[in-house]
C-alpha cells in the first residue's frame, strides 16, 4: 500500500529530496507482497494470527528470513504484529486470499518482476524483445491466470455490451476473433435465438464453447477467417497489435463480412476518469509495447482505421469507464 510519508511528505513535495526513493520503497512493498503471495503466507494467516515459529512451519520457510520479510510487511501495511503474533491487515485480507483480485495480482507481479527485465531493448529497437503469448505458453499457471482475467472481466461486462450489438434478426453468423472464454459470443447467442458464433483463438486460450458457439482454434493473423459473417467481434485485439497490423487486419475482417455487416471493436481509450486509471492505462500500453508490439491507442486513431466501414459508433461503456465499444457497418463494394 502507499508509503505514509507523514512529516517527510513536504520534502518530497518540495522536491528537496528524490521521491523517487518513494517509489523504490513502494516497488519494494508490492515486491514482499508477491513474496508473502508466493510462500502462502497471507492464506497461512487468513484463519488465526500466528507466531513466526508456527508461520515459518506452516509455509514451509527459514525462520530467520520469514520474520525479516515479515518485518518489512508490517512496515509496508499488509500484516501486523503484536506481543510475537502476525496478522492479516484489511488490505491483505480483502484483497490477496481468496479474492478474484489475487489472481490479477499474481500476473501483474510476474509480468513486472520477470518479463519487463528486458524493456530498455524494447525501447532501443523498436521491436518487443518478449513475445508475451509465447511467454504466458512456457507459463502454464500465469496463462490460465490471465484468461481467468479476462473471462471475470467479460462476464462483468457481457449483459451490458451484448445488447450494444446489432445483430439481424434471422439466421446470422458471428465469428469472435481472439474471443477465448467465449464469454461475449455466448452472451450474444442468449440474447439472439438464431445466431451461431465461432470464437478463433490460439489453443491453450479457447474456452469450453456452448450451444451454438464453436471454438476454432488457430491464428486470426495467419488463417483463412472465410466469409459471408453478419458480425465480426474484435475485443481487446487491436491493443496488441501496431497501426499497420490493424489495419491488415480490418481490411480482412471486411472481407469476411457479408455486404452490411458489423464489425464491433471493444479497446481502452486514453482518457480515464481518474489519475489512478490514467497511470494504468500508460503502464498497461507499455506492457503492450514490451510484449506484442501493440499499446493503447486514441479511439480517434482506431476509428481512423476504419476505412471499409460507415456509420461508425462509439459507446463509453458504464461498467468499465476506460474502455469504448466501436461498431461499423461494413461498405457495400
Ligand atoms: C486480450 S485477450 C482478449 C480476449 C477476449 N476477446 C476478451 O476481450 O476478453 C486477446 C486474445 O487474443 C488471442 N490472440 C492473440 N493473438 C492471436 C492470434 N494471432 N491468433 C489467435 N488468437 C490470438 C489471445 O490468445 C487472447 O485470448
């Protein structure tokens, strides 16, 4: 959690010491954090306060170093001691055991701590020196954490945006690219009785499908998506790719649609209601940049892509306010 600067706040303030020593105390922080999420020690304590001997048994760890990391966990707010006994705070106990944000906590940790080590050479060429999707594959753990994110993240949003979508009203086909969970395209088959839905997706991110949703496992970027669909969705795709690729790739996304047809875009804008989400969205477009050669673009600049469309639509999306929904028709050629 924050560092509470008390009486040192003004210095920092002033500028008449570095704060960035501030921010290196608080990359230290979510560094024991991860540690304590690693070793179990949050969970260890969820039920009873513990001493070190009882807590370094527990977990499994040297006793000496427990106590020093837990030292510096009651220094940094996520434990507290009294009379020789560790205990969860608010923080820890609402939000790194058993909580759906431990899970985005863990992946946030990982990709910081061991994939953002070769960034500078990222910056330096110009090109990602990571392949995130290769990188979560070696990760088994990291990449189901990951679509667990993703897929609480949709079925957060899918009753909102599914309704969002024009989809005629007859027989229609709809065709998900990098869909995984499925969450969207099911949400769409709910809501319309006739419409059949393919997500396309590597492998290892494809959910279990359902009635009338086929998962086709396979690359967007490299294999045939075929024709004739009413509906193509593009969510959380364009942010991992650059301006060029997107642009390829809405050209074949209109080639895939019948005369008519809606490509929908959900992606991140810039802009975010609070400074908490701006910083976000910066470190989440260099996380992009790092990885995949992508990062989070103006929605001016993705609406500019969409030359083989008309009546464009853009919708802020209440649920998650940093993120629009983008539906175009696609020309009659
Ligand atoms: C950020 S996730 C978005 C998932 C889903 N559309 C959503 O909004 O929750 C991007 C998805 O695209 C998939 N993906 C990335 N590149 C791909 C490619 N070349 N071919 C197929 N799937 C790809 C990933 O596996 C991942 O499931």
């Amino acid at each position: 959690m924050p560092i509470e600067l008390g009486d040192d706040s003004a210095v920092f303030a002033n500028n008449e010491a570095p704060s960035s020593f501030v921010d290196m105390l608080g990359t230290a922080a979510y560094r024991c954090a991860a540690a304590a999420m690693r070793l179990g020690v949050f969970r260890a304590l969820q039920q009873d306060a513990l001493s070190i001997v009882s807590l370094a048994a527990t977990v499994g760890a040297d006793e000496r170093g427990l106590r020093i990391l837990t030292d510096a966990l009651v220094g940094f707010g996520y434990l507290t001691e009294s009379a020789g006994l560790y205990a969860l705070t608010p923080l820890s106990s609402k939000w790194l055991v058993d909580s759906p944000y431990a899970t985005v906590e863990l992946f946030w940790q990982q990709v910081m701590f061991e994939m953002w080590d070769g960034i500078e050479e990222s910056v330096r060429t110009g090109k990602p020196s990571v392949d995130f999707y290769a990188w979560l594959a070696a990760r088994p753990e990291t990449s189901r954490r990951f679509q667990s994110m993703l897929d609480s993240h949709a079925q957060m949003l899918a009753t909102e945006m599914a309704p969002l979508i024009p989809v005629p009203p007859r027989p229609a086909r709809l065709l998900d690219l990098g869909g995984g969970h499925g969450r969207y395209s099911t949400a769409l088959c709910s809501l319309h009785p006739s419409l059949t839905a393919t997500v396309l997706d590597y492998p290892s991110a494809l959910g279990a499908g359902g009635p009338r949703v086929t998962m086709r496992p396979g690359d967007y970027l490299r294999d045939d998506l075929g024709t004739g669909y009413d509906v193509v969705l593009l969510f959380n795709v364009l942010h991992g790719h650059p301006a060029s690729g997107n642009q390829a790739l809405l050209a074949r996304v209109a080639d895939a649609l019948a005369p008519g047809g809606v490509v929908a875009i959900l992606e991140h804008g810039r802009d975010a209601p609070g400074p908490a989400d701006v910083a976000f969205l910066r470190t989440f477009s260099l996380n992009l940049f790092h990885g995949q050669n992508g990062e989070v673009y103006a929605i001016d600049e993705i609406t500019s892509w969409l030359t083989a469309f008309d009546q464009p639509t853009i919708t802020r999306l209440r649920k998650s306010p940093t993120q629009y929904l983008i539906t175009a028709v696609r020309q009659n050629r």
